[in-house]
C-alpha cells in the first residue's frame, strides 16, 4: 500500500479530521487553517486539505495566501471543479470578479453539483451586472441541492424559465411534503420571478423558520423584503447573515441599498466605499454607490461613480441612463458613440436595451435632434410597457368607484374619525409634476422634515382590498365604508409607526411625496384627518410627455404609453375635482408653472395652507443640504428654472395619441 493510496482506517481518519476542520471554520477560520496544517503534515499532497486550507486563509481575509495554496494543484488536478471553485472565490476576494466569473463557470462545468459554486457565481455575476445569468445561476444553484427526481425536473424548468411547471410541479410535491425547504424555496424562487412577492415572501419566511441555518435561504428572504420596501426587516435577517459572514460582499451590497431606503445614506456611503476598495471591478456596486452619492447631492462624485460603472461593463444600459437621469447635459460625442455601439449590439438584454433607448433619447434631446430622441424614448417606453402588467381601464373604474363611495354624506358621517395627530403633508400628483421643488421648499422650513416617496399608503390601501389572495382588488375603495372610527384611527396610527423610521429629526412635520397617493385621498383623509394634502399640477403636455421620457425604477406603469398617459392624467382630474368638491379646501392645488413665473407668492400660499409661517430659506430651498431620491433630486438643487416649461412642444408633431386622451383635461386642468 503506498502512501498515496492510504487503508480505509487512515481515510476515514482524514474524512475525519476534513469535516473537523469545516466545523471549526465558522467559529475560528485560525483554528480551521492549523487543522489543515496539521492534515497537509501526514497527508502532504492531499488535495482536499489544500482547498481546506485555502478556504481558512479566505475566511481571516487573506485571499492572496489562499490563492498561493491552491496553485500547486492546478499542474496535478486541473479538471477537479472544488479546485476551480475555490480559485473563483479566492478571486472574487480580490475583487477581480471577471476572472472568478471565469473560474467559477469552469467549476461547474466540470461539476454541475457544486451547490456552493453555482451561489457564488451567481453573486458575481449580479454584482457585475449580468442579472438575467445570476437568475440562471440561482436556478442551479437550487437544482443542484436536491436529488429528488420530481425536485430535479422542477428545477430543471425553474433553470429553464419554464415557471407555470415549475410551480405546479412543486406545489404538487409540497402537498406530498410541506416541509421540505428545498422545494419551499424553489418555490419562492418562482413566486418571485411571476412577481408575487407576498407568496414568496411568506415561503421563505417558512423556509427560515425549519431551517434557520440555511443562509441561501435567509439572504433570498433579505432580498425579498427588501424589494417590497421592507427595509428595516430585510436588515434584521442581514445582520443575522453578517453575524456569521461579516465580509460577504452580496450581504454589504443589500444591506447598504436597504440603509440607503430608510435615509441612512452616511452608512450606506461607508459600506459601498469600503465594499469598492476591496472590490473596484464591480460595476453594479458603483451604480449602487453612484445612486447614494446622488442622493445626497454629491454629483461630481456620481458622476465619477456612473462613468465608471460605464467602463466596467459599457453594455449595461443603467449605468448610460443614471448619468442622463441627471438631468444636465454630461454626455460627449465619445458617449454617444459608445452608446450606440452598445444599442445595436444583438447580445444584450431587453433591460440594458430600453435603459440604453432612454439614455440615447436624452443624449439627442440636449442635441437638439428631436425626431431621434422621440424615436429612441418611444422604443424604451415600448419595451417597458410590454413587461409590464396595466390596465388602463382597471384605473379608470377605481376612480369611478372612488367617486361613488366618497359622498359628501359618507365623510361628513365619518367626521371627527381617525387619528388626530397632524404630523404628515403628503404631495400628490403626477410624478414630473413638480412635487419635488415643492417637498424640497417645504422642506427648507425649520418645522418640516422630508423624507421620499413612501408606499406605506399604498400598502394600507392593498391590504384594505383583501391583497391578493383576499377578498379581491374590487373590495377597496368599497371596504373603507364598514370600518368604524376605532378602525380608522388605528390604521391612522399604523400609517405613522410604520413612517417613523424614515424620520431623522425631531421636526413636528413631515413630507410624504408618493405621487400616487391621490388615488388614496379618501383613505388619508379619514384615517389622518389633519394631514396635508398638496396636489403638485402641471401643464398636461408638458407633464405627461415629461413623465413619458423618464424611466422610473419601479412603479408608474402607465407612463409607457401616450394614450395610457392622457388617459390617466384624465382620470386624475377628475378625482381631485370630485374630492374638491365634496371636501372643499381640503386639498391645496399648487400649478408648476405659477410656482415658476411667482415664487414667493406661491411659497406663501403653500406654507399658509400647512399652518406655517412664512421663513426665507423656503425661497433659497436650493441651498438646503437634504438628501433627495427622486427624478428631480439635482433640479432642486439649482435655483427655479424655466427653460423645461416648452420642451414638450419640441415633440409636438408625435404627441397625437396623448392630446386625444387628455380629452377635456387639456382645458380644465387648472380648474
């Protein structure tokens, strides 16, 4: 027997002292690495020992040495995928993620079971950019894990994007075995992609509840939260994954963006710069890093942040648009080149297609050359809108609806109902309406704090509708009718708790600018009956082409189309004069284009309406140091301006379909 072919005693010893080894790796990869010491000392050449070994000098941040003990490997095991797939994450410590992408892809596909493997690309791979090949990668990920033959085929259509089988195939095991985490969270994977995050969010919730080591699952259950607004749980379930893996950069990476949700952009800021030192060829994270830095108003450095993004990876679209969504003229003839390079390209995705659609739009508007931008903005706008679920007539009946149940009678009987504290203003609107100048001039009072667009009315609403698997979308407004002055000062008093945290100072008001929130000024007005309502307006054509050309992150669906755009302007009108109506004064209506032409006059007006008195620094809100999150944030940063007024008539001779659906609201918008 040589002493590469040890007896079946000393091999079960070093499975032995292998698997110690892991274990200890969690708690003390110092102690993991003398463990692998100690086994390379009988078993010099032991292949499993130097991954072992490797793996511990990652986990005490030595990348370098990690990579030092692999390499012998490469001459003697160069087709073993655990080799590659500890390579690609020693490299990926380094922050050279193009290379790990490679390294990783290799380790697959020379060991498709690689569970740990195929996570880890798939992490690189969305912090690179690439998230319809992270999906892919997820998807394996999870297949690989199971050994179930139903599980298997299900996984294979999951990987496959074949999601109605996939999801019957695992509702059907589920029933046969509910507590089987892998197909629970096979099955939130796709919830999540059909875009039921409810269903997903309560299947991982289940999945961390049998299983609350399983960190896939926990970081899935994160991300999840997250992208429902869910900010200060998705943090909660974070610091329990950075309690065990406090250097994850895909852990840092949502906890910053969930930091930067709730207002805590100085310690997002933190992260992504420390994240960006260890890591500078990830150009998702410089987006990321590049939309904070925005946020609070430091655009030279953004702009560094976006270019660079750019040049890591000159196909992904985002990166082209977050610089024309600056609103100021930074691209060069070079950037437009660039950008067209990319357009034509037939290899990208139908994402960094339509970002690239608006930033080339943009790009020729501040040229001057109108009938390319039109064409470009309408191309962006179609593939949006054809991966986007409205119905323009759904819109109009709920408006309809709403007119019906908010009778004068209905809230003069519910009078004196919901809670009494004053605290929000909320500006409502159509989104490029002018609700960022007014919330940034409010909020230049020493008495008003402000905060963003918040969904915490809309999710109210949702809930009151019985939410999806409820008593249907048709039961709100409806449902509001039943609920006694008990209920409605609750959700009143919900509405604020869930608020507080986007509250930074001890100001006794504060700005909720959620646009869409005058579909819901029924709902405000009994459950917060002394809030504040401004309805921020502007010129139909002006605003709605404005809206038209701005890609918005998520949300306003209707503003993809001409039609679906006049349409919805239409229905606005016609809400706000119904509640102008039936609740006289309630609503104060601020035009955009007054503001412009009489600044003074109109910032006395607004602060007269929200009970405040008149303070100077209201007409130099431009100087006001806030951090911003919207379309406008670098607008309001410079004093009133009145050069975009007439934009949209540049754009005339295309506009046909939106002045045909405004219909009458052309002539009355300012009644």
């Amino acid at each position: 027997m040589s002493a590469a072919d040890p007896g079946p005693a000393a091999s079960a010893d070093l499975t032995k002292a292998l698997a110690h080894g892991y274990r200890l790796m969690s708690d003390d990869p110092m102690l993991a690495e003398a463990q692998a010491d100690e086994i390379l000392r009988l078993h010099p050449e032991e292949a499993e020992a130097l991954v072992l070994l490797a793996s511990a000098r990652r986990r005490r941040g030595a990348p370098e040495a990690a990579l030092a003990a692999l390499e012998p490997l490469l001459a003697t095991r160069p087709d073993w995928g655990p080799l590659h797939a500890a390579i690609g994450l020693a490299l990926a410590d380094l922050g050279q993620g193009n290379t790990a992408i490679i390294a990783m892809k290799r380790a697959v596909t020379l060991d498709p079971g690689l569970t740990s493997a195929w996570r880890a690309l798939a992490e690189q791979l969305a912090m690179c950019g690439d998230d319809a090949g992270a999906a892919v990668a997820t998807a394996e990920e999870i297949r690989s894990s199971v050994s179930d033959p139903v599980l298997l085929e299900a996984g294979a259509a999951l990987a496959d994007n074949r999601l109605a089988i996939a999801e019957r195939l695992l509702r059907d095991y589920l029933k046969r075995d509910p507590f089987n985490v892998p197909a629970i969270r096979m099955l939130a994977e796709t919830g999540g992609r059909l875009g039921r995050l409810d269903d997903a969010e309560r299947l991982l919730e289940r999945c961390v509840e049998l299983a609350p080591g399983f960190a896939p699952a926990r970081h899935n259950y994160a991300t999840v939260l997250y992208r429902q607004n869910k900010a200060v749980a998705a943090l909660a379930q974070l610091e329990q994954l950075l309690s065990l893996e406090p250097n994850r950069p895909t852990y840092l990476n949502l906890k910053a963006a969930a930091l930067g949700r709730v207002g805590d952009y100085d310690e997002a800021i933190a992260i992504w710069s420390s994240l960006l030192k260890a890591l500078p060829d990830q150009p998702r994270v410089w987006l990321s890093f590049g939309h904070a830095l925005k946020t609070v108003g430091r655009q030279a450095e953004c702009i560094d942040a976006y270019r660079r993004a750019a040049s890591l990876a000159p196909h992904m679209g985002e990166a082209w648009w977050s610089l024309a969504n600056l609103k100021t003229r930074v691209f060069t003839t070079a950037d437009i080149a660039e950008m067209e390079r990319q357009w034509v390209r037939a290899d990208i995705s139908d994402e960094d297609r339509l970002h690239l659609a608006f930033a080339l739009g943009k790009a020729f508007e501040d040229a001057g050359r109108y009938g390319p931008s039109f064409d470009h903005y309408q191309q962006g706008a179609g593939l949006r809108r054809a991966r986007e679920r409205y119905d323009a007539a759904a819109t109009t009946s709920h408006m309809e609806r709403s007119r019906v149940v908010f009778t004068a009678d209905l809230l003069a009987r519910k009078a004196g109902a919901g809670c009494p504290l004053p605290d929000p203003i909320f500006v409502v609107g159509l989104p490029r309406a002018g609700s960022t100048l007014i919330e940034q001039i409010l909020s230049s009072h020493t008495a008003v704090e402000g905060t963003q667009e918040l969904p915490d009315i809309i999710s109210l609403a949702r809930r009151l509708g019985g939410g999806p698997e409820g008593r249907g979308a048709t039961s709100y407004p409806e449902s509001l009718t039943e609920l006694d002055p008990a209920d409605l000062s609750a959700l009143g008093e919900e509405y604020l708790a869930r608020t507080q945290v986007h509250r930074k100072t001890d100001r006794p008001f504060f700005i909720d600018k959620m646009p869409n929130n005058f579909a819901h000024v029924g709902l405000i007005h009994l459950i917060l009956p002394k809030a504040k309502i401004i309805d921020a307006r502007r010129h139909p054509m002006a605003g709605c082409f404005s809206a038209f050309k701005q890609h918005f992150a998520r949300g306003q669906n209707f503003s993809y189309d001409l039609s679906d755009l006049g349409r919805y302007y239409a229905d606005y009108v016609a809400l706000m004069r119904h509640f102008d109506e039936v609740l006289p004064g309630r609503v104060h209506r601020v035009i955009y284009e007054d503001m412009i032409a009489d600044p003074e006059t109109q910032t006395r007006a607004l602060l007269d309406h929200c009970g405040l008195p008149f303070e100077e620094s209201c007409l130099r809100f431009h100087e006001t140091e806030r951090a911003v999150r919207t379309a406008s944030s670098e607008q309001v940063r410079r004093p009133i301006f009145s050069d975009a007024l007439e934009q949209w008539r540049h754009y005339r001779p295309w506009l046909g379909p939106l002045e045909t659906a405004l219909g009458d609201s052309r002539r009355i918008w300012r009644q």
